[in-house]
C-alpha cells in the first residue's frame, strides 16, 4: 500500500487486535476467508437490483455469490426468504420499518436501558420522528422482560408493530409470549436478533420464526462471525415482496457485493458442525465469566447470562460509572463498553453499567479457565483504581493472558 498514513493505522489496529482482550459484545473476528472475500475485486462491481433482475450489465457472477447468500441463510434459520442487500442492522430495521408501516404509524419496542437498541424507537432515532413510539422494560427487581407490561401497554396504545429482541439482553426471549401479545390487538411482530442470530442458527437460542414472528433482522457480524452488514427474513409471500421493495429501491441503491460475498462465506461456515461447537464454548465462556463475578459479589443484570452477554452495573458494584470503567480497563487492554442497565440513573453517555460478550475470544480460542482468570484481573483492578504499580502489573498479565489464544481452530 503506497498511502503510508493509512497503512500505518491498519498495522496500529492489528496490533491493538493481537495484544487486547475483545469484550465489545457485538463484536467479533472473522476467519481469513471472510477477510479474502471482503477485500476482493467483488468491490468495484455495481448490482442495483437482484440476482437475475439487475439494472445493470455484467452482473452473472455476483448473481451467483447473492444467490449463495440468500440460499445459506435460508437454511440457517429455515425461513422461505432473506434479503441479504442491507448495510447494516439499522438499515435492515428500517427498511423491514418502510416495507409495512406508514409514516406516523405506531411501534412498540424495549427501551434502551432495559436493553433495546436505538432503533426500537428511542427519542433520538428517526424511527422515533417517522412513528409514535412507546417502550416496554423489564421487571425491577428480576430484570427480565416483563410481559405483563407489554400486554397492557400493547393493549392501550395498539401499535401497528411490536418489536422484540435486544442489544443488552442476556436471557433467553420468549418469542411465543411476544407473537401471543402481538395476537392479541393485531399487530405486526418484529424479532431483532442481531445479537443471537449465531445461537438460533445453532438451536442454542429459539428460532422465532418456529414461533410465527412476522419479520425477523440481524446483523451478520456478531456471533454470526461474518462480514458487517444486514439481513432480512420472513415466512410470509406478500411481507417478502414488500421488503425488497423497500431495501432496493426504497431505502438504499446498488449493494455492496464484496460485503455480500463475505457474508455468504460466513453462512458457508456456519453450516458446518465446528460452529455449533464454537458457539457452545461462547455460552459456556459467558456463564464462567458470570460465576466467577458473582462470587466477588458483582452486581449482574439478571444475575447471571443464558447467552454470549454479561451486563454488570458497576455503579452499584464499585462506585463507578460505566464510563470509567470502560476508561481503566483501556489502561489494562481490555476492550469492553459502557452500558445502560434498567432503571439507569446516569445519561447514556456516562452509564451505571458495562457490556461484557464473549464471542471474539471465543473466536481466538479462549476457554473457560481463560475467562476466569480474565474476571479475577478485572476485579483486581476495579477494587484498586487509582493503584498505578497495579495497573501496570495486570496489563502486563493482560498481554499475557492474550497470548494463550489461538490454541483451537474454529
């Protein structure tokens, strides 16, 4: 590469990859394949349209790469279509948004301390300028979904859609409860597994399509392990119909076929028997880590994790935001983020809580015992701050502790 600056940050970044714990939840590393397909010629193609219906010529060998995609992820979560176009996770809710609803209309989604993402109708999305929108929670004292809320509030603003699924949940989410609410006043559902799409296609999760949720979206870059962008699903001709409308022309032009491809390596990989291993040790990863909190007396959402999430509310725990725990652990090389938690007190850029997945360090071969040790360096330093030598000695073990990844080839 003759552009020395980027070159530079690129090997900077590496290295920040290579000598960091990756906590980030929705993050994950990518196999060599993904890398290959993502950095291909695929990207200096134009494909507005779809496979076999393009607006453009010289489209015969993309056509074969969306198809792959569109076929892989089919089977995956056993659903009669997907639409594989969209950039991202919020584009995919926005344009699933676009395909069924009229400006104005109402929707009803989880509130972001509680654990929803910004695009379930949070005050400074567009969802919320281009909708009404209203928000469900969770039990405060369980911190878990609480249904009859939704019921009642379902029940007296009647939204036109309800949407489900989270970006800081660490239970599983009762899908049938969702679509028997949504039943009930006639509203559309909408399943945002973004975050667990990779345990549904391994049977680790519930599959909410098994459970009649009109539309399903995710990213695929998450325990998906692929290539950033979107995808979205569904059961039902007409909904199908409308979602391709609305992701091409409605609401984004030609799609990037190199991100495609990569997605559908990524789909190709996850058919395979290792996947559903890799994301057993996820799970088993995130309940050590949790176990190993819980027993230093950490404060967990939930009090524990039945998936890749661990959501810790370290003001109550340490005294401290979730900001500045995000800062100390930066010093110690651990890569985590601040987080709401329900009932949250502090803005969301400051935060009472942390956001701790496993599944990139799963991906680098961490196992339990790993994880375990990874809790004990944090609770370390969490209870010593302001203890400079300390710090010093555990991003020392930090480094360390990075370097036994690797040991298992997913």
């Amino acid at each position: 590469m003759k552009d020395l600056k980027i070159l530079k940050a690129i090997k900077n970044e590496q290295k920040r990859q290579d000598e960091h714990v990756e906590l980030i939840a929705s993050e994950n590393f990518v196999s060599q394949d993904v890398l290959e397909a993502n950095g291909s010629i695929l990207t200096n193609k134009y494909a507005e349209g779809y496979p076999s219906k393009r607006y453009y010529g010289g489209c015969e060998n993309v056509d074969v790469v969306e198809q792959l995609a569109i076929d892989r992820i089919k089977k995956l979560f056993n659903a009669n279509f997907a639409n594989v176009q969209t950039h991202s996770g919020t584009q995919a809710n926005w344009s699933a948004y676009n395909a069924v609803l009229e400006s104005g209309d109402k929707i009803l989604g989880m509130a972001l301390d509680s654990g929803g993402h910004l695009t379930h109708g949070f005050h400074v999305s567009s969802t919320s300028k281009y909708f009404q929108a209203k928000s469900y929670g969770v039990d405060k004292e369980t911190h878990l979904i609480d249904f009859d809320e939704i019921r009642r509030v379902a029940h007296e603003f009647k939204p036109k859609l309800i949407i489900c699924g989270a970006s800081a949940y660490s239970r599983i989410i009762d899908f049938k409860k969702f679509k028997e609410i949504a039943n009930e006043i006639g509203a559309l559902l909408l399943a945002d597994v973004a975050h667990i799409a990779g345990l549904i296609v391994t049977g680790l999760h519930p599959n909410p399509l098994d459970f009649g949720v009109d539309i399903v979206t995710s990213t695929t870059h998450k325990t998906l392990r692929g290539s950033r962008g979107g995808i979205i699903l569904t059961n039902d001709k007409e909904i199908a119909m409308k979602i391709d409308k609305s992701v091409f022309p409605g609401t984004q032009g030609g799609p990037l076929m190199n991100q495609i491809a990569g997605k559908a390596v990524a789909f190709y990989e996850a058919l395979k028997p290792e996947f559903k291993i890799y994301q057993k040790q996820v799970i088993k990863n995130s309940k050590a880590f949790a176990k190993r909190l819980l027993e230093k007396n950490f404060l967990l959402i939930s009090g524990g994790t039945d998936n890749h999430i661990v959501l810790v509310n370290v003001k109550k725990s340490f005294g401290i935001t979730g900001q500045e725990a995000e800062d100390i652990m930066q010093k110690i090389n651990i890569t985590l983020n601040k987080n709401t938690v329900p009932f949250d007190e502090e803005s969301p850029r400051i935060t009472s809580g942390i956001r701790v997945g496993s599944p990139a360090m799963t991906s680098k071969g961490w196992i339990e015992q790993d994880f375990t040790d990874l809790a004990d360096i944090m609770i370390s330093v969490f209870k010593n701050i302001d203890d400079n030598e300390l710090i010093k000695i555990k991003k020392q073990e930090i480094i360390n502790l990075v370097k036994r990844a690797n040991r298992i080839k997913w």
